[in-house]
C-alpha cells in the first residue's frame, strides 16, 4: 500500500481587513492509495479550506506557509510538492481534473447555467483524455449511464436547470470521474440533497470508488455520513487536527474533548428517545380536509397558460396544547405549504384550519396597565367573538389582529433578520406591528425578559444583527417568535442551517421554553433524528398528503408505510458499525391495503403489477393514534400477499 | 430559438407601432397647426391680410381638416411605403430633403461610438476583476471617475487641440474641405472615417467609464461563483476559462443596455456636434423644435426611437445567446 497524498504541517494564511487570520494551523493528514479519508468538523473549522490548498484553488487572499508541504504521489509515480509549484505550472493543469477531481455541496452551483451538462463533461474529458469531440461525447453519455441518470442520451443536451438536485449532483460525480482522476476531493456532497437521494449518491460513490480503485477525501459536518464512507477520520476543530485515526477507533472511543462533545450533540435516529404523548386532548388547532393550489404561469406564443398545482392535498390532523408535531418529507414535499398554510400566510384553497382557544379574548398580558389590558381586551373582542376561530375563513384585517397568537421561525437566520435594525427592535416589531402594546417601557420590558428566556446577552439588544453567529441570530428569531406569547409557532427547518453543537442547545431552548409556555411547535423539518427528539406525534408527507401520522415512537420505530421505511432506512448512523442497506426508493408509490381482522388492522403491501383496488386512498387508523395512509379492503387477507412484518 | 425570435419581432413591431402614435401626438402638441404656421411665414411682411378662410383653404389642400386617426395613416403610410416624411415648413422641402445625408452621419456616430465603447469597456472592465485590487484597477477606478465627471464639450474642446495640434489637420466638421459636398465615394467615406473617431472617442469616454465600471463589477460577482471554482478545478486553463464562464455572463448587463446607451449618446451629440463643428440630427431636431417644425421633429423623433426599439430587439436576441435561460424561461 502506498500514499498518494501526505499533508504536512499545511498552515493558510488570509491577508484580511482585520490583519493576518490563518484559518488553518499546522494540520497534517495522509491518504493511501484505494481509501477514503473523512474530514469532520463544523463550519469554520477550516477544513474545506484546506483540501482547496491541495488543488490550488485557495481565493486571492490566501497563502501558504513556506513550511507547509503537500506531497502527492502522480499516476507516473513522481512525487512532488504541490505547496512548491506555482500557479500556471503545467503540472498544476494537469493535476487539476486529471489526477484529483473535486465535487461540491452545491449541484445547484457547480454547474455554469449557460453550457449544457454534456458540453462541461466533455470539456473534461478533452482536456485530460485527448479524445474528439464525439469520443467524449460518447464517453459523457457512458458516465452519466455508469451514475444512474436515466435516458443519458436526452440528457447530456440539457442545461442543469433542466435537472432536479440529485440528479445534478449526479451528472458532478459524472464530470469528476470522467477525466480518470485518481484522488476525488467530495466537498460536501450530499450536504444538500434529502436523505433519500442523499444515501443513494453516498452508494453511488461507494460502489464507483471501488471499482475504479480511486482514493478520495470525503468533507462532511455529518457524522453519519463520514462513518459509512471513510476508512480513516481527521476530526477538525478551529483550524487544526484535533484527532485523527481509524472511523471505528475514532467514533467508538473518542480520545479527544472536542470529538467527544461533537459526537454527543449529534442526534441519533439510534439511539433517540422521543417524547412521550401527550396525556390530554385539549386541542390547538384542527386542520382538516385541507389543500392547497398553486398557480404556474406557463408562458405560451402570446398568451400565458395557468395551471393548478396542489401542492398539499387532503391534510387533516390536529396539534394539541403543548404539543410539538414534526413534519417530515423530502424537499417539495409540502411541509413548508401546510405551515404557512396553518398560519394564513398563504391562504388554503380548500378545507379548514381552526384554532380553538379556552374563554373569549382570551390573552395573557402579565404585564400590561389595566388600562392598556382593557384596550387590547376590547379589539380582539370585538375581532373576535366566543368559540373556535376559522382561521381559513378570516378577512385580512381580523387576520392580522389574530397574528400576535401564532408565529414562525424560518431556516436562514441570516436573510431573515433585517440588518437595519436592532435587535431589540426585530425582536419588539410584532408587538408593535399587531398594535399589542403601545409604551415603550412596556415593550422593553417584554424584550428583555424574552431576551432573557432565550439566552441572549441583554447588551446585545442595542447591537445589529451582523455580528452574530448562526446560533445567536437563531435565538434572535425565536425571542422574535415569541414575544407575543403566542400560542402556536411555526419552526420551519429552524435548526437545519446550524451545527450540530448549536442545533442541540436550540432543540434544548425549545423545549424548556414548551414546558414554560405550553406553546404548541409545527416543527418541519428534513432531519429526521432532530425531529425524534422534539416531537410528540410525527406527521410524513409525500407529494403532498400524508402517508404515515402517529406518536413519534411509532412512526420511528414501528413504521409501516414503505416510503416511511424507506426514508428511515436512508439515515447514515454514526455508528461505523451498523449496517447501511437503504431501500431504494424510486419515486414508485405502492399505497398498502388496509383490511379489517378481529385482532384490529392488517396491512398488505400489493404485489408489484397486481390491480390496485379502486378504493380512494386515506389515512386509516390502524392501531392507536397511528394513521397509514392506504387503501381500505373489506375481506379476509389474499393468501398471495405478504403480510407487513413489523420493522 | 426561432419562436424567441419570432416573439421578440412580432413585439418589436408592436412597440414601434405604438411609439409611432406617441410620436404623432408629440406632433400635434405646439398650438395651431401647420396650415397656421404656413400661411403666417408665407404672407407675413407681404402685406396681404390673411383671413380665416384663407387659412381654411390651406389646410383643405394639405389634408388637415381630415380627423387625427386619418392624418395618422396618411403620415406613417407615407413613410413606411414611401419613406415620405412630409414637408418640412421652415425649409420649405420635403422633411427627407431637410435630413438627407445627417441620418447615415448620425448613425455612423453613434455606431462607431457603441463599438468603440464595448470594444474598450468590456476586456478592460474583464482585465479589472480578475486583477481587482491591483494598482491597475485602482488606476482605472480613478479614470473611470474623471471619465465621468469630465464634461463632454470640455473634453470636445481639449482633444480638438490636441489633434490639431498633432496632427494639424481641419479636424473640425466630417469632411475635409474638397470632399464637403462631394458625391459619395471611397476616398469620401474614408475621409469620413478619418474625422469620425474623434467625436467618437468624445461620445465614448464616458460612456467607457461607466461600462467598465459595470463589468467590472459583474465579472467579479461571476467570479467567485462555484461554478468557476469547478471548471477551474477540472483543469480548464485560466484564460479560456475567463472567456468561457465568468466574461460571457458578465457582459449581459451590458447588452441588455445598447438601446438605452443609443439614446444617451444621442442626448449628449448636440453639444459634442456644436463644438466639433458637426452637422447631425441632434442639432437639428432642437432647430426643428425651436421653429416648431413638427414635421423633421416627428421624422427624427420616430428614428431615433425605431433604432432604439430595433436595438433593443437585436440586445434581446443576443442575451439569449449569450444565456440560453432567457430563452428557455420565455417559452
């Protein structure tokens, strides 16, 4: 076994407005011929930044240290110094594509959007193989067959925005592999795709990497990835190498502080323990038979197409006081659309959302004068009178008076904080906004002691959005959310954005701050072990309806739905040791067959090219609380059909 | 990419119809109409007392009693069958006549300024964002400033000097003095050429400064796109890769402005023209409007905003050339 690549005490330095910042200090790592290293770490821990020394790819400001060294091992044997070329080597060029390939978090961006997907293969393969252009055509539709794209031919003629991000990340992997690297940098690469796709290119790269005995050097945050690909693991932290070693010695029996804190904060679909049920029936918020259309404008020769699209269909559930409800599904599933449907941000098009509440006008100022009670008391009684609220069937005006009861907390904790104002200014705009409270005392007074719930230093109230981190401006938004001391709220992909360390302490704020308030969450999310931790009951959505609604524990550990098996079946655990066989899922929906026995529900998975019965498709209850979304068959089970087993 | 086309013509003709109406108001705007002003300019000093009636039988003879949406046919008829503009009242000829040659002269202005301009802005504004930073882009930053703030007509002044100094030759007018009135040959067209690039270069230099500016800016926002990252990853040589990526996307903003570029270098011709001793359309459609002469107005007017909408239509088709998106996202 020989090495192919040997970092040695690779320091970066960035010229920077504030001086001299080295994001990467004195990190060393080596890769042997045929494996995989995995580089962990969170964001800023400088480990991107040092695989982009390796190709030469550093931004302007960057330079290495004069004792880095970067010794690569090229196909003709020759090992040299990448640390020591300069740019616009030859060698460099041929480096580039040729013996090292890289592939981005980004399928989105990797690709220009002015050139076909074939044509940047190609350019490729020219470059490094001295084939004609329709060698490396045929060449190009040959990798895009070896990574799974369907009709390659069709294909390689399309412009990326033609494809879906998986497929995108595909055509990468394509593209990188096509000029015959022997090293493969993959940078993120499944960061951005949904768990489905997500273990589908992991496979994908498994299988390509074996059989073309390339090494490759795997960047992820995601532990769970790392131990399914890598042999050997170099934990980052802050700019250097805090811990290095095999994936097995390294997630087993962490030596290092830091590795140990990271792999406790990681959720674990594992080894999660959901909460409990709630033990009451008092509920929030009913939605029921609820869908919602879109409209796409198709531009035609002079006139302009409209066509319905439902991008939620048929949606019924409820969310009690308390309770945290998780919606889970893959990207353009629908959870997005139920939550702002929910809070009238966009208006369902059919069926009804109602939000129940205790005793009329009934709102909990602690802090108000009597006189200003009295105020606020008399609008919303007028607004609204004794009994439920159908929030579906509210105008504009009584809408945005009911505002301050429901909230919502967005992913992007950088784009949705105005950087013009203070924060203590985000976080009172909804009691200024609803009209709520009208003194200034009063309204500092509830920001501060917001604030204070949710951690945030009281001096930085005064401050600017800017100089946060993720993790701080993520309170932000939540004190924002809830100064109004809604009822509901809300949290879409709240923690999605945010490292693992930080996403723990936010799941934990959530909480303490539920147990406080007894406000209900609609927490929608793509990660399903976050969402075993939070939520009492869990809602799955494909293509817009609910295929499986249930405790949490039940939906996790006793699914019975295939796409839910499927979905779950495609979480990497950080457990180097477990079997990773995810069901490929094909984008083929076989609806179960619910039929009545003695002992309750029995469901039977149709067999493939069997008749699906002409029963409509709903969600049945099949044991207690728990809802399948299936064909219902009165009759014996068919002796033909398998028997779900229980997973 | 034939639909896109197709598309884009069948609204340019559209644009062009309703502009031409605009410009037919414009026209009938000023007080009176032209029976009025001609029979004011034909008898006055004469001592003949003009009576309504008069002015009646002009305007019968000359169609001006017939209802706008008539008049309107009649006009634009004329020219787009004809290329008949109508009479020009203060000089006493057809409009055609009055414009003759300063249309190919204005129009040789203007193209020669936009080449000109695109020919320096674009790989200099390109040669700015890859080495942004350097003391090359701050000097050009500071050019690019001067170039704005300088104005036109002082810049005019200051290079007349110059050339004639260097050079020593009439550089004022578009001819030298033997081919003036000359009929059109090549040594004509060359002796043009040779007075043009200097109103040109006066047109331009602002222009440059603002067009390097933009792609500058644009370059640099397309070079640190992924998407450069991964070809420069994949091993694409540095200078094709520039052409190939960043610079094709970074001269969108560009094209997307040639038919606002045309009206700007056309605003700013008059005062260039008077310095430099020119004769062009701009200089005339102020005399025009002065006399209230709607007629060579409303003929110039019409021009320039047909070349401005038929720009457009050609930017259009080349930004979705240059971005196959564009075209895509229309159909």
């Amino acid at each position: 076994m020989s090495t192919i690549l040997d970092v040695k005490n690779l320091t970066l330095s960035f010229r920077t407005d504030e001086g001299l910042v080295k994001p990467v200090r004195d990190v060393s790592f080596s890769l042997e011929r045929g494996k995989t290293l995995g580089i962990v770490g969170e964001s800023g821990s400088g480990k991107s930044v040092s695989t982009k020394a390796v190709m030469q790819l550093l931004p302007g400001i960057a330079s290495v240290d004069p004792a880095s060294q970067i010794n690569y091992t090229a196909k003709n044997g020759e090992t040299f110094d990448i640390a020591k070329i300069r740019p616009g080597d030859p060698r460099m060029g041929k480096i580039r594509g040729g013996e090292i390939a890289m592939i981005f978090q980004e399928p989105m961006a990797s690709f220009s959007p002015i050139y076909t997907i074939g044509n940047q293969i190609m350019e490729a393969i020219q470059l490094h193989r001295g084939l004609n252009k329709r060698q490396a055509r045929e060449l190009a539709i040959e990798m895009l067959d070896k990574v799974g794209i369907t009709n390659p031919v069709a294909r390689v003629d399309q412009f990326p925005h033609e494809m879906s991000g998986g497929m995108r990340q595909r055509a990468m992997i394509a593209l990188a592999l096509s000029s015959g690297p022997q090293l493969l940098i993959a940078d993120e690469p499944t960061t951005a795709l949904d768990v489905t796709i997500q273990a589908q290119v992991l496979r994908l790269m498994r299988d390509l990497q074996a059989e073309l005995g390339m090494s490759m050097i795997f960047i992820t945050h995601d532990l769970g990835v790392v131990a399914q690909v890598a042999d050997d693991i170099a934990v980052m932290y802050k700019g250097e190498i805090v811990e290095r070693g095999t994936v097995r010695d390294v997630i087993n029996t962490p030596q290092e502080a830091y590795t140990k804190r990271l792999l406790n904060a990681v959720p674990r679909l594992d080894r999660v323990v959901p909460p409990k049920p709630l033990n009451n029936n008092r509920r929030l918020i009913d939605v029921r038979n609820m869908s919602v259309d879109f409209e796409v404008r198709k531009k035609k020769l002079f006139r302009t197409e409209v066509e319905k699209v439902r991008a939620v269909n048929n949606v019924t559930f409820d969310i009690l006081k308390g309770e945290t409800v998780g919606l889970v599904g893959e990207s353009g599933s629908g959870k997005t659309t139920v939550g702002r449907a929910m809070l009238r941000a966009i208006d369902p098009s059919e069926g009804e959302v109602v939000f129940h509440r205790k005793k009329k006008g009934d709102i909990d100022l602690a802090h108000a004068t009597e006189a200003e009670l009295q105020e606020v008391r008399s609008k919303l009684n007028m607004a609204f009178p004794e009994g439920p609220v159908q929030l579906h069937s509210l105008g504009s005006d009584l809408l945005r008076r009911f505002r301050p009861e429901m909230s919502l907390v967005f992913q992007d904790p950088y784009s949705s904080l105005n950087p013009r104002m203070t924060v203590r200014d985000i976080i009172a705009e909804p009691l200024v906004a609803s009209g709520l409270m009208n003194s200034r005392e009063k309204i500092d007074e509830r920001v501060r002691e917001i604030a204070a719930r949710c951690k945030i230093d009281l001096e930085h109230l005064r401050r600017f959005p800017h100089a946060f981190s993720g993790g701080q401006r993520q309170r932000i938004c939540i004190a924002r959310a809830l100064v109004s001391k809604p009822k509901f709220v809300v949290c879409d992909e709240c923690v999605s954005a945010l490292d693992v360390s930080i996403q723990a302490e936010i799941v934990t704020l959530l909480k303490e701050i539920q147990a406080e308030m007894g406000v209900s969450f609609l927490f929608i999310a793509h990660d399903l072990a976050v969402v075993a931790q939070i939520s009492h009951r869990v809602a799955v959505m494909y293509h817009g309806q609910f295929v499986e609604y249930g405790p949490t524990e039940k939906i996790f550990f006793n699914p019975q739905h295939p796409y839910t098996k499927a979905l779950l079946s495609a979480v990497p655990h950080p457990d180097p040791d477990a079997q990773f066989n995810p069901i490929r899922f094909d984008g083929e929906m076989v609806y179960p067959i619910a039929t009545r026995t003695p002992q309750g529900m029995s469901l039977r998975i149709p067999e493939r090219g069997q008749a699906a019965t002409d029963r409509p498709i709903e969600l049945i209850e099949i044991d207690d609380g728990h809802f399948v979304a299936c064909r219902l068959q009165d009759g014996p089970v068919s002796s033909e059909s398998r028997v779900l087993e229980p997973a | 990419m034939l639909r896109f086309t197709l598309e884009r013509f069948v609204g340019m003709v559209f644009t062009m119809l309703l502009v031409s109406m605009m410009v037919f108001l414009i026209m009938e705007i000023p007080p009176g109409d032209y029976a009025d002003r001609y029979a004011f300019r034909k008898y006055s000093g004469t001592g003949v007392n003009v009576t309504e009636a008069d002015v009646q039988a002009i305007r019968v003879e000359l169609g001006l009693d017939q209802p706008m949406l008539v008049r309107y046919f009649d006009w634009i008829g004329g020219i787009v069958l004809r290329g008949d503009f109508g009479q020009a009242f203060a000089f006493e000829t057809s409009v055609t006549k009055v414009i003759g040659d300063k249309v190919w002269l204005t129009a040789g202005i203007l193209f020669a300024t936009l080449i000109l301009t695109y020919m320096i802005s674009v790989p200099i504004g390109i040669f700015a964002a890859v080495r942004r930073g350097s003391a090359v882009d701050y000097g050009l930053t500071v050019f690019s400033y001067l170039g704005l703030a300088l104005p036109n007509f002082l810049l005019a002044l200051v290079m007349m000097y110059f050339a004639n100094l260097w050079f020593g030759a009439d550089i004022g007018g578009l001819f030298s003095a033997e081919y003036q009135n000359a009929p059109w040959s090549l040594a004509r067209v060359w002796d043009m050429l040779k007075h043009l690039w200097l109103p040109a270069v006066v047109l331009a230099w602002s222009a440059v400064a603002y067009q390097i500016q933009t792609v500058r800016a644009t370059m640099s926002d397309e070079l640190n796109k992924l998407s450069v990252t991964a070809a420069r990853a994949r091993g694409v040589p540095e200078r094709k890769l520039l052409i190939k990526y960043p610079a094709r996307l970074a001269v969108n903003p560009i094209v997307s402005t040639i038919g606002f570029d045309v009206n700007r270098i056309f605003s700013e011709l008059p005062i260039v023209a008077v310095v430099l001793g020119l004769t062009e359309l701009g200089e005339l459609l102020l005399k025009a409007y002065l006399d209230l002469d709607m007629n060579v107005a409303g003929a110039i007017l019409l021009m320039l905003t047909f070349a401005i909408v038929f720009m457009n239509f050609l930017s259009d088709l080349l930004l979705a050339w240059l971005d196959p998106r564009i075209k895509l996202g229309a159909t």
